[in-house]
C-alpha cells in the first residue's frame, strides 16, 4: 500500500508520500515515491507515485529518457497542464508495452503530479492509471492516493487555500501519522517537499526517517492535546 | 452507505449506527440500523445491520418470526455464541432463498451483533454476509462495518477496555462526526444504546437527529478544541 498526499496553498505546495513497497505481506522494501524534476530558476515539478513500482519506475524512466533525447518532455513543456498531459503519454506508453504480458495485474501506476513553470500558476493533478486526470482546485486544494481516508479527516478540518505553509505541513504530517497507526502496509520513512510559490526551486525537502524528533515531536503534542481536548467534552446527560 | 460501529468496555458495551440508505445517490431514505432484542432482567442483544436493506430487514423478521413460533431463537439461546449462530443460520436462509434471483448484486447483509445473558459474559461479534464471524477481544475492542476507516483514527487513539462508557460514547460520536464531514452517503439520524454490564436492560438509548445540541455541542468543542492543540503543534525548521 501506499499513502501520497499534497496540497496546493495561496503560499505554495506541499507534498508527502510514505515509502514502503511489497510484494506481498512477507516482502517489504523501502522506495522513495516523490521525483522531482527541478530546473532552478525556470521549473519545478513533483510527482508522487502510486500502484505497481515497476510500472511507476518505467514511466519516470521514460521521462527522463525523453528529456536526454531531446524530445517533447517535462523540461520544454510550455504549462503543467502540458507537463500532466505528457506524463499520461508516458504511462500510456508503459500500459501498450506491459500490459499484454501482465495477466489479471494490468498496469496500475497512477501519480500526483504539481509544480509551477516560470510566469504560470502553480498547478496540481492527480493522474489515474488510465491517464486522464482530475486539478486541485479552491474548493478541494488537497489530493491523495492509496491508503487515503484515514488520513483525510485531519486534512478535511483544517486546510483552506489561505492556511500558511507551515500549518500545512503539521496537517500533512498528523495525517500520515493517523495513517501510520492504522494500516500498517503504510510505512516510514516518509519525505516531504515544501515549494513555496513563485520561487522555483525545490530546495525545503525533509525525509523522515522512523524515530525522527520533530515527527515524535509533532505526534505526541496532538495525542496528548487531542486526550485533553477530549477529556474535556461535555458527556451525554440520559433522559429519564 | 452506512457507518455502524460497538465497543465493549469493561463497564458495558456501547453501539451507534447511522440511519441513511440510498438505492442510487437519488433514492434516500432513513431506517434504523439498530434492532434490540430485550427481556428485561434476563438478556439483552443488539444488532446493527450493514448492507443490502431487503437483506437484512428479512433476517430480523426471520429472527422474530423463530421467537414467534417457539423454536430455536433468540430468546432461548443458551449463550451469547449461540445468538450468533442463529443469526447467521437465518442470513444464509436468506441468502439461499433470494440470492438465485439477484443476478450480480447477492445477498451482503452483515451484523454487528453483541449483548448479554444472564450469568454470562458480555461478547461482541461481527458477522460477515457469508455468516462467519469473529468476536472483538481486548485488543480490539471495537467493530465497524460500512464506512470505517475515516472514523477509525479516534477510536484507535482513545478506545481501551478500561474506557468509561461516558468517554466511549463521547469517542463514538466524534467517529461519527469524521465520518459525516468526509462521506455524505452516511447520514444522520444517529442512534446510539449503551448497555451497562450485568444491568440485563437496553434503557440507555439516544437518537441524534440533525441539529441534535448535544451532538452540536461535541462536534464544535472537539473542532475548535483540535484546532488549539494544531496551532499549538512545533513548525519544522529546515536545515540549510
């Protein structure tokens, strides 16, 4: 299983992804699901993966492929909406070449995809597996994919498109943490990437590794909070 | 949609169902999910009903129609395990009996089902479609069925055997309030019964209907109250 998350604020964007992979329950490993391709100055563009990791490895592979080509890729695309639509060629492409071979596990990788082109507006989608996609807007600035109602009541609550960045990233972390305590196929370390806008460059990146004291930090704080919160509740008087 | 959910304390069992069925998101309708099958003084047993509502309307009536004629039922049975055998013995008369006719949408009722008999235990079971079932223990001392997850995190945080029936309820329905912010295919009403151990009655019940002040009262103290411990939470510090 997998849990990715990111959001898209008046500030800028962030997004986490867990980084556990298996193939069944008796082969874990640990893959980081968040690429970036990042030209300073001119573009920054974060995908998070999810689903099958060699049909998510091949398409990043292509990506790049078709950027040291030379070719139409991530790095000439006049938009994000141009970048979202040649990710969806590069999994189309994986799907035509893979699927056939694969049984009754076809192709499955499907990927949040945000950044900000120099001169345009940050953009986030969401890509399915059959390459069509779905943009963030002002009345959901949030995506997810996989293991993503556990975490999502958090995220419901407190994010807005005005919710400063750092509140942000306390919001995404304590959704992974609610995730972390229930689905246990959800695993650390978990990375994090903090774009603010307009600055074009990916350099707030944090991985956090199990055991991480800010993460420890930040998960105690809201248990014991939420307790008092709790405790705090007025209970419920039975009529006669 | 439905979000049924029980807990068994050390001091009782608590249980809260919500009431909205739909067929198609333009057929809605409200039904009690919650049966209770009462004599006063010697057991008390409660179900609540997941899936398909011709399905599991068809097993109560079955279940009564055996108290009515006198045979094996609910009322005579020896011990909570056997209440739950009974049960399912009607949900697979059911399924035998309709499930020829119901082309690819089968008989998928599913019970919450605990209570107690005299001189016995208090148990709580979950019983799949298929009439199987298992039973919550100390570690997990809670069930669901329906829409779970997004009202998993805080039963998971606060929920322990040792819990008091007034902090149980007051979790159950901050449950229910994650779980109608983020699905609104589950719907209020929400009826709630609290079951004192060895008390052999069902007295303690509530519904909430919308608007319901006490519900209000928890759901905005709980919001405001979680939104304190947030901001109160450490901001990341990047290293350079």
């Amino acid at each position: 299983m997998t849990y990715c998350v990111a959001v898209k604020l008046e500030q800028g964007l962030i997004f986490a992804s867990d980084s556990r992979t298996h193939a069944g329950v008796d082969n874990y490993a640990t893959f980081c699901k968040m690429t970036v391709f990042e030209r300073v100055g001119d573009r920054v563009i974060v995908m998070l993966s999810s689903g099958g990791l060699a049909g998510t490895q091949a398409v990043i592979s292509v990506l790049r492929q078709r950027i040291d080509a030379g070719v139409e890729n991530l790095f000439n695309a006049p938009s994000m909406f141009e970048v979202a639509n040649r990710v969806a060629d590069a999994m189309r492409h994986i799907d035509r070449r893979d699927t056939p071979h694969m049984g009754d596990r076809p192709f499955n990788a499907s990927f949040i995809l945000g950044g900000q082109i120099k001169g345009r507006p940050m953009q986030l989608f969401r890509i399915y597996a059959e390459g069509n996609f779905i943009e963030a807007g002002t009345e959901t600035p949030f995506l997810q994919t996989g293991e993503a109602k556990y975490g999502k009541p958090i995220i419901d609550r407190v994010i807005t498109p005005s919710t400063s960045l750092a509140d942000g990233i306390k919001c995404l972390l304590i959704s992974f943490d609610s995730t972390l305590r229930s689905n246990l196929s959800v695993g650390m370390p978990i990375d994090l990437l903090c774009y603010e806008r307009d600055s074009l460059r990916a350099n707030l990146r944090h991985r956090f590794e199990a055991g991480d004291a800010h993460f420890n930090a930040i998960r105690e704080q809201w248990n014991a909070g939420t307790r008092r919160v709790f405790k705090e509740l007025p209970e419920l008087r039975w009529s006669a």
